[in-house]
C-alpha cells in the first residue's frame, strides 16, 4: 500500500509539473476555440432584379444565467421575464422560474429563442439585462444563415444550392452550385467561444474576431414571369398525361439567355418535384425532331430539293433487313421531301438519307459535327449530358444506323442541345451558346459580365435556312401541328415522338414513349425559341408530340405575348392589358384597406398573398402549401389578427 501511494503521488506530481504545460494547453485547445462563422451567400437574381435565392440569417438567443453580479440579476429578472412574455405569450413567472432555476444549477446556456429573424434579434438586445451584453448581462448569441426561395419549387433546381453531407462531400446543383466557390460562398468569419458542457460553445465576447465577408450577388437571365408561365404549363400537362417527368426551356433568339426552364418529375405518391436538371442532364434519342437536321443536311449539299420526290409506300418500307413504318395508317405514297418532313415521315427521310449518303456515311456525319451536335455546349451548370453520335468504326454502328439516324434514332442529344441548334434556325443561322448568368456584382459595382457567346457564325446557306423555316412554318400550318395553329399568332416547329426502352422485353405489352417539340415564336421575326420534352406519358391519353407537348408550346407562346393578335411585330411584356391592370388595381386597393384584419386572398396568386400578409400592421406567420392561385385561407375574411397568430394558405 506504501509503494502503491508513493506511486499515485508520483504520477500526480509528473501530471501537476512535468507535463504540466502540455495538459493546461490541451485543455485551453479544448475548452476555448475560434469558432468559423460562415459568410452570408450571395444573392441570385431574376433579369430583372427579382429575388430567386437568398441566406436569411437566423438567430438563437440564449442567457448565461451565472455570469450576472447578484445586484443586477435580481434588479433585472422581473423585467426581463416580462418581456420574454410579451414576445412569445407565455406567463412572466415561467421565465422568471426557469432563469432562477438555471442560476441555481449554474446553467451557462438557457436557450431563450430559436431561429428568429434579425428584426427579432434586434428587440431582444433591448431586453431588460440582455441589453448590458455578454458580461454582465449574459447574453448568449449564435447566427447561422438559411437558404430561401422565394420563388417556391419553381426552377429550383436550376437555380441551385450547394450542399455538405455529414462526411463532408459537396453537392453543387444549377446556378448557385457552378458559381458558388467563386463568386457567392463569401469568406466565412471567426469568433471566440468556450465550451461549457453537454457540447455546447459560448461566445466569451459580443463581436467577432474575423468578421465574415458576404459572396457577390449572381444576376441571371431568367424572367420570373415566363418561368411561372413554362412551370404551371408543363405542370399541368404532365398531370393531365401522368407522365414520369418532363422538362421546358424557353430562350431568347438573339442573345441566347435562357428565361425560363423546369423540370418535374412524378414522385411515388403522384406529385412533381425538380428532382433533376433533365433539360441539361439527359441525353436521349430525340426521335422526330432529328428529321430537320438531317433533311438540312441533304439540301445543303444538294442531293436534293424540297421539291423532290420521295416513295414512302404504303407505311412500311424495309431496309437492310428491318422494316421501317409510318405512323399514319396506309402510308403517304409518293411526296416531295419537304412534305416528308412536314408530315414527320420516317420512310421519306430514312430513303432520302440512304439513297444519298449509304456509300459515303461519313459525309453526313460531318454535317452533325460542324453543327457542334456531337460536342456539349459547355454550360455553366453543372452536369451537361454528352451527346452520342456514333459513325463508321464504332461498335454501335451498323448499315442500318444511317437510315435510323435519319429519323432520330441510334444517335442521343439532351434538350438544350436540341434546343440551340433550333434557335440558330430562328436567329439567321448563328447558333449562340445557351446562357443563364448575365452579370456578377457587389451591391451596384459589376464584378464579371457575360456577353454573348457564338458556337457557329452560320450553320448553312440562307438558301436551305430560308427553305427549313417555311416549312417549320407549314409544320404547324398543315403538318403534325396543325391542331397549334392559330390564325392570330404564328408559330413555327416540329413535333417529336421517340420509342425509348424498346429493347426491354417487356415494352410490345407496355409501350413507353417520349413526346417533344421544338421551335420558335414569332415565325416571321422569332424572339424566343422552345423546346419541351415529356418521357413516358399514359398511352391511354396520347402520346403523340402534337398531343402531349405541342399544346405547352403554344400556350407558352401565347402567354408570353398575352393572346394579343400579331401583326408587324411582337408585343412586348410591358402591353397594358385590362384583365392584368383591374388584377392590379384590386390587389392594391386591398394592401391599403386591410392593415389588421384579414383580407379574403382567394383567387390572388400565392406570391401577391403572401406579399400582402407579410406587410400588415400585425405579425402573422405565413405557411403556404402549393404554387400558383390561392384556393383556401384558414382565417375567414374580416376576422381581427393577433400577432404571432399562423394563416394557412392553400394554392394550386
């Protein structure tokens, strides 16, 4: 037992002297770190200034009960209790007794306010004994920032987020994610703080050591009014056809700023969300909507004209061993080639193909590749899909491959590909490369600005391009998409219907399709060209690009432009219209009449509503289900408000 003691007294003796500083240092590392304190993201924005994204700070505000000189803690907590009551509408004696009680256990962490805005932030630092401070007053506050959108669902993904899972890989998605490291992350800040048990960390001061420094701000090129316009269209088509997702990108002709895009997809219990970028991401087959650019092809070297004959037969045909077919019954017989395209034939463009490029494949090939179609665009965001254009040599390749080309097959694009290339049809023949962001800035200063990119100064002869463009026009006038036309407002484009998973063994008795199409609006003087895709609608309703995706076309169109009748020129956004102005007016007179009483938001938009509710005389809390018209509201109309009371709306 001697030995035992002299040993214990050795090793408390080595622990208190020899090392001594080692330990008291491993305990300061410990007990006392700079904590980092991330930056606020930048801002992302709408063309025109609209907020798409953005990190609201949030606050939690805690006491450190002991830290108070006796004197002051008891000539504070009475009113201090008071006015944590008038905040939350809990009695003045349940804070009163758990700051106490807390005192007693000496608590150096009482959480008091969780998540609350900064104008919050700001009352509670004038609250009896928190407002002398850290010391004496033991105010305890820790900041953390969230992302917001104040869009809703609505482009999300394309708008983008980067987040950290609990090992630390990143996943950067759509705009914010490609332009988050170098222009919206910031430079995150440090503040002391010390541990004081059960993993928590105080701030042992009330100002940071580093302070954080804010990420620019990224001005995109989206138009908030034609996304809501593309979104709620596909939307609805795709729940109308119960399709498994789809995707719509709208872009200006001239300048090649993408204005609006979505994608949806269906989740098990039959609602839409952005779960991927598709109109970036996804390449596949494109089916009919290939048959422009290989009948390009064709009338640009001269092996034919659009007035060329051309057998389809009866609606079958085979080649090399593999019969090709029609989808109108009995065929179309003999038709020029520019009627082959405008009824979508399979057996004209596969035959004028074959007959013209079988012995020098290479040749076509070519075309594709000087068209940039066999190369990604080189977006921004994050993700593009690789095109697949397969040519002699490869394995894939075949004496069939050719003819399947011909009519969208055997060959893979992702929409926005597709897309550019239509949109140089409409811009004179310069493809321009799709672009989101317009400019990088801190507060009013321009950091970085994007122009214009051009892929291809001239993608044919104005010859061929003034020939595919009347009959891109005919498509819609008299072809696949005669049930689009409308006298009053010109269109041009082509529908699109793709067979995919076909080589399953199952698709003879569950056939799955992909519907598309893909053109411009105006005809005459384009100003934004489109593409909209939809994989897998109900073959029980349709399936045909004319049925399914031609109707999100035009009503996109139509919407843009206000169902105003086109006559010289393109109406622009800013026309008056009667409807959108009494909308207006109401909205208006609304905002000035209710300041505490609930106003009847039925039939607003769910933004206006919220807009409206938000900036009342009281303080209500907001929850919001669904995007677009306000269907119900909690509250009936003229009821008196409190603070802090919750209305729910619902939307669809």
């Amino acid at each position: 037992m001697f030995v035992f003691g002299l040993a214990v007294l050795f090793k408390l003796f080595s622990i208190q002297y020899l090392q001594g500083d080692k330990y008291r240092a491993l305990v300061e590392k410990r007990d006392v770190q700079n904590i980092t304190i991330p930056a606020n993201r930048g801002n992302v924005y709408s063309d025109n200034g609209g907020l798409l994204a953005t990190s609201i700070p949030k606050y939690n505000i805690a006491i450190d009960a002991v830290v108070s000189p006796t004197k002051k803690f008891e000539e504070f907590v009475g009113p201090l209790s008071d006015s944590l009551s008038k905040y939350s509408g809990k009695s003045s004696s349940y804070y009163e007794k758990s700051i106490r009680k807390a005192r007693a256990n000496k608590n150096q962490y009482l959480l008091l306010a969780k998540n609350i805005n900064y104008t919050d932030y700001v009352r509670f630092r004038g609250f009896p004994l928190l407002k002398l401070g850290a010391i004496p007053g033991g105010l305890i506050v820790s900041q953390k920032t969230k992302r917001e959108f104040p869009m809703g669902e609505i482009a999300q993904r394309s708008i983008g987020y980067e987040r950290f899972d609990d090992e630390g890989n990143v996943t950067r998605a759509g705009i914010d994610g490609a332009f988050g490291v170098k222009y919206l992350r910031g430079t995150d800040g440090k503040r002391l703080k010390q541990k004081i048990g059960k993993n928590k960390w105080k701030p042992l001061t009330d100002y940071n050591q580093v302070e954080p420094k804010d990420g620019y701000d990224v001005y995109t090129t989206i138009d908030v009014n034609i996304q809501d316009i593309a979104h709620h269209s596909l939307l609805g088509q795709l729940e109308y056809y119960e399709a498994e997702h789809g995707c719509v990108v709208v872009m200006d002709v001239k300048t090649g700023e993408i204005k609006a895009i979505s994608n949806l997809a269906k989740t098990k219990s039959g609602e839409y969300y952005e779960k991927r970028n598709y109109a970036v991401w996804e390449s596949h087959e494109p089916g009919s909507t290939f048959k422009v650019m290989a009948l390009m092809a064709a009338l640009e070297d001269k092996v034919i004209d659009t007035a060329t004959i051309v057998d389809t037969r009866k609606g079958s045909k085979r080649f090399y061993g593999r019969t090709i077919y029609d989808s109108h019954h009995g065929g179309f017989g003999k038709i020029s080639a520019a009627r082959a395209l405008e009824v979508s034939s399979n057996i004209g463009l596969a035959t004028i193909i074959d007959e013209n490029y079988s012995k020098n494949p290479k040749k076509f090939i070519d075309h594709i590749k000087d068209w940039n179609l066999d190369k990604p665009l080189g977006v921004s965001i994050k993700g593009e899909g690789d095109p697949d254009i397969p040519e002699p040599g490869d394995k894939k390749w075949s004496r069939n491959a050719l003819p399947s080309m011909a009519y969208g097959y055997n060959l893979s694009l992702t929409p926005l590909q597709t897309l550019a290339f239509y949109n140089a049809i409409a811009n004179d023949g310069e493809m321009v490369k799709p672009r989101f962001i317009k400019a990088v800035k801190e507060f009013d200063e321009e950091i970085e600005v994007f122009e214009k990119e051009v892929i291809n100064k001239k993608i044919c002869s104005d010859k061929t391009l003034g020939e595919i463009r009347e009959i891109l026009k005919n498509i819609v006038v008299r072809g696949t998409a005669s049930k689009l036309y409308s006298p009053n407002f010109s269109m041009a484009g082509k529908t699109g219907t793709a067979q995919t998973e076909y080589w399953m063994a199952d698709w003879k008795n569950n056939k799955r399709y992909i519907s598309s199409f893909a053109g411009y609006f105006p005809a005459e003087n384009p100003k934004y060209s489109c593409i909209v895709v939809i994989h897998k609608p109900s073959t029980k309703k349709g399936y045909y690009g004319a049925d399914v995706t031609g109707p999100v076309f035009k009503r996109i169109a139509q919407k843009i432009f206000t169902d105003t009748p086109l006559i010289d020129e393109v109406k622009s956004l800013d026309v008056k219209v009667a409807s959108v102005e009494d909308e207006y007016n109401k909205f208006y007179e609304t905002t000035k009449t209710y300041k505490t009483i609930m106003p009847n938001v039925v039939g607003l938009p769910a933004m206006d509503a919220l807009a409206l509710l938000e900036n009342m005389d009281v303080k209500v809390k907001v929850k919001l289900s669904g995007n677009g018209i306000v269907k119900e509201q909690s509250i009936n109309k003229s009821t008196k408000l409190k603070n802090n009371q919750t209305v729910t709306l619902k939307a669809s």
